[in-house]
C-alpha cells in the first residue's frame, strides 16, 4: 500500500513563527507536492518538485518554500507565519508521467495548522 | 489558477439514486482524474480517463469526457450513505490542478 504521511495532523502556532511541514512517501515517487486546501477554493497548489533538489512554484507561493534534500521527503516552510496561512495543507506524490501511463496523485492526511 | 470546475457545488440525494457531477476545464488535456475526500481527510483517487477515452467504469462509477465541450462528468450508481464526500476533478501533467469540488451527502 502506497503511503503518505505527514508530520502533524494538527499545528497550532503564532504570528510570526517558522512553522516546518514534512511531508515522506514510501513509494519511490519521483513528484511531490504541497496544496493549501480553504473552504469554496479547493486545492490550490503551493510548490511541486519532480525530483531531489528540484522545486517548481505553484500558483501560490508567496510566503512559502521548500525543501527536498531525499526523494521520500518533501518539507513545506513558512518562513514567517502569518494568520492568513491558517489552513489544510495537504501533500501528495506520484510517479513522473514519463515513468508511465499511473501518475495519479496520493495524498497524506493533511495537516491542519492554526497560526494565531 | 484552478483548472477544474465542479458543477454543482452541493449535491444531496437519497440513497438508492444515481449522482451525477460535472467538471469543465479551460485548456486541452492529456487525462483528467477524480478524487474523492472524505471529510477533513486526504483525497483518494478515484478514475483516470485519457484523453482519446470517451467512458470508463469502475465499479458503479462511470466517467465521460468530452474533450470538444472540455468536460467530464462523473456518474454514481445505486448510491450509499458511505459516499457522502467531496469529489474533485483534476488535470495536469507533473503539476496537477484541482476544482474547489461537489460535496455530496447521501441521505440513509
């Protein structure tokens, strides 16, 4: 069974903290991935990254970055965290398309974080 | 920007019925997925159907994909209780993008 997992499944943090997210998957995926998910907005995503050492900027990037130093491991940081970051984050991770036709998406359970 | 745009927002029904949900998107594709979320939880895929593909089934899911109307819909069959969630469609290569999804509340 392919598994996902995130460090917390719920943060409470304040203004201005550096919050750390970790994200590890146990198979072999060469992308990984960070969403915010609001309610009315669904998923929008943060940062993506195809393989170790590379990122690519979602659609909504400002006031996050990330890292990913081993292929299982992917971390979301708020440098600064503000109030409007409060949300679930969600990560994911799937095979490259060009690894072949299965690319679909696997989730952790997400991470609920509070920034007060 | 979101790809994907799930028709309707809310959807409530009996069990027993068929659901149906829509999803149109903006630019051509390769594939288009469907995810489900049970609440508060992580989204698990449902379907891939390809682009050359105009209907799949899994199950008592049935997907169709019109590429000309740059839609899909996703078909429940015979509902229960158990598939009160949220369904998202998603497309995207390496980067996937999602709708903001249809929650779905299947009554007993």
């Amino acid at each position: 069974d392919v598994k996902v997992t995130q460090s917390s499944r719920y943060l409470v943090k304040r203004t201005g903290e550096k919050v750390f997210l970790e994200c590890v998957q146990d198979m072999d995926h060469e992308n990984m991935f960070w969403y915010r998910q609001d309610p009315g907005l669904g998923l929008r995503l943060i940062y993506f990254s195809y393989d170790v050492k590379m990122k690519e900027k979602g659609d909504i990037p400002e006031g996050y970055s990330v890292s990913r130093e081993k292929k299982e491991r992917f971390s979301l940081i708020l440098e600064s965290a503000s109030t409007n970051q409060t949300s679930m984050y969600l990560c994911a991770s799937s095979h490259s398309r060009l690894a072949g036709p299965r690319y679909e998406q696997y989730f952790g359970p997400g991470t609920r974080l509070t920034v007060t | 920007s979101q790809q994907g745009e799930e028709d309707p927002q809310a959807l409530s029904i009996q069990e027993g019925e068929n659901a149906t949900m829509n999803c149109s998107y903006k630019t051509s594709i390769n594939n288009l997925q469907w995810y489900r979320q049970n609440s508060g939880r992580g989204l698990v895929h449902l379907i891939l159907i390809r682009s050359n593909e105009r209907e799949k089934h899994s199950g008592r899911l049935r997907v169709t994909l019109d590429t000309s109307k740059k839609s899909s819909s996703l078909l429940i069959t015979a509902s229960r209780a158990a598939d009160t969630a949220s369904y998202f469609c998603a497309t995207g290569y390496n980067d996937m993008r999602f709708g903001a999804g249809t929650r779905l509340t299947v009554k007993p």
